[in-house]
C-alpha cells in the first residue's frame, strides 16, 4: 500500500523508517489486547472482540483520514467498473481476524503472529502461479526455510500446554488460515490501488469487515458488551493503538521507506508480540518454539529480500 508521493528507493527517511517501527510495535500489542479482553469480568469473547477491532479501527481511521483531509467517501464515477474493490478487501480482511482470534484460544500468540506473518510466502507464490513473476533463488531458499520453521512450530504445540482448553495443533492451522486470508487482503489492496488511494482502501476494509463480523459476534455465545472499564480499555487499545495507529504509521513510513526495507523492518512485530505474550499473558517460550520462531524469522528476511530482488514488487 505504498503511497503515490513514495520517495525513491535509494533515500531513506529516519522519521518515516521510525513510523514503520512504531506501527509494527502497534500492531504487536494486537494479540495481547485480544487476550486480555476474553480475561476476567465483563469479558467478551474472541470473535467479539475481533468485530470491536475493525468498528473501533474503522472509526478511529475515519478521524485520522479526516483530519489529513483524505476524502474517504466515493464518488460514482469510482464505482464504473464495479464495486468489488469497497467489499472484497473487507470480506477477506474480517475472514482473517475471525480466524487469527480463533487461534487465541488454542494456541500462543508467538506461534499465532508467527504463522500468520507467513503471508508474504503465499502473495509471492500467488504472484508466481497467477501473474508469472520471477521467483528469485533468494526468495526459494528463504521460503523453504520458513516452511521448516512452520513445521518446527507446529511440533512445539505437541509439547506445550494450550494457553486454555483448546488444542495448540489447531490454533497453529487456523494461524496459516490467518496467514491465506491475509495475503489474500494483501493482494486485493495491491490490485485496487492501482485506482484508488490506501487510506479510502484501509478505511472500507475495516468497516465492511465490521459489517461482516457483527452477525457472528451478536449470534454467539459470548458477551458482545464489555463489562468493565477494563475490558473496554483492551478493546479501546485494540481497534485505536493496534488497528487504526498501527496501519496508520505504517501507511505513513512507506511514503519515505523502501518496500523492501520496510517489509525487513515489520519482522519485528512478530518477535515483540512472543515476547510481549511471556510478559504479559505468562505463556513461556519452549526451546523448541524458539529454535522454529528463529528459523521462520530468518527464512522470511531471506524470502522479503529475494522476492524485493525480482524486481516486480
């Protein structure tokens, strides 16, 4: 979603190279905001705050656009041909927070956001398959290791505790659930940017995704309300600091970043949610947990490299 007053690749901003840390930072506390608001009195339950996250987001992006004079709304010459960039990018965005806070029931939020972060193997391979971009030996090799460390990953859950009554296995699956569903948003945001700006995009996603998680947040079980100020403040800081600052910043920092720089530099929320989820949410790390996040790790720094290397991204 790079911006159309993108500077060249070769000039790098600190300020916009610090929007991109900050944001990745943001979006790191997603997962343990999502915990804590299915925790203790008046909680809610996951797919209930999935649905929060996109309403308070798509709100709290709406003010942020507005206040930079982004016009968010249509005109109807922007729907000739078609609507489906207003709601496919939303309906694939609220498929892969339906299955990411799944995923928090049964498995950790390191393997979860670890997994999940895997998308950019799939967009590539898509890329590869669907428009025949060059697959680079870089990007070959960085994936095959990423796959090994996915691989390493799932095992660990065969030796962990679930993080409640759930089976550890199937939240690393529907984690690479999360990781199909978002490289599908990804691709979509690629293909109807070419027509229409990133905040417009970013602002529909999140409201068209809320529109679509509300009926299976209302109909379950769970408490759609919060309870307490202190539920409301998890969800607050999800949709508000996670969601709306986290993508904000980052849609910021790529208008002075390299792609291939900032896609590097992102690693890094992934690794500040596993340690955040030690820290706050008590969910030890394993040592085979670890050995797989480090491969995963690395074999993705390898892949963003190869595949920036083929020229097409």
């Amino acid at each position: 979603m790079s911006q159309d007053t993108a500077k060249p690749a070769h000039h790098v901003s600190i300020r916009h190279l610090l929007g991109v840390v900050a944001g990745a930072l943001c979006i790191a506390f997603a997962p343990i905001f999502a915990v804590l608001s299915r925790r203790g009195e008046g909680a809610v339950g996951m797919w209930d705050s999935a649905f929060w996250r996109v309403f308070i987001g798509a709100i709290a992006l709406g003010i942020l656009f507005g206040l930079q004079r982004q016009r968010l709304i249509p005109r109807r010459e922007e729907f000739q041909g078609g609507y489906t960039w207003l709601w496919l990018p939303g309906v694939v965005f609220a498929g892969d927070f339906w299955a990411w806070h799944w995923s928090f029931e049964h498995t950790s939020v390191a393997n979860s956001t670890l997994l999940a972060n895997t998308a950019i193997l799939w967009v590539t391979l898509f890329a590869w398959i669907v428009w025949k971009e060059r697959l680079t030996k870089v990007f070959t090799a960085g994936a095959m290791a990423a796959f090994a460390g996915m691989i390493i990953l799932m095992l660990s859950s065969t030796t962990r505790e679930p993080p409640a009554a759930g089976n550890p296995v199937v939240g690393d699956f529907l984690a690479l659930l999360t990781a199909g569903f978002y490289a599908a948003y990804q691709l979509s945001m690629k293909f109807f940017r070419r027509q229409h700006s990133a905040p417009r995009l970013m602002f529909w996603a999140s409201a068209v995704g809320a529109f679509v998680l509300f009926p299976l947040a209302y109909f379950h079980g769970d408490p759609l309300v919060p309870g307490s100020a202190m539920v409301w403040g998890a969800l607050i800081g999800l949709g508000v600091l996670s969601h709306a600052c986290g993508q904000g910043l980052i849609a910021y920092g790529l208008g002075g970043v390299p792609a291939s720089l900032a896609s590097v530099t992102l690693l890094v929320q992934p690794v500040a949610t596993a340690f955040l989820g030690v820290w706050i949410l008590g969910q030890p790390l394993v040592p085979l947990q670890i050995a797989g996040a480090v491969i995963v790790v690395t074999g993705l720094f390898f892949a963003i490299r190869g595949q920036v290397g083929a020229g097409r991204r």
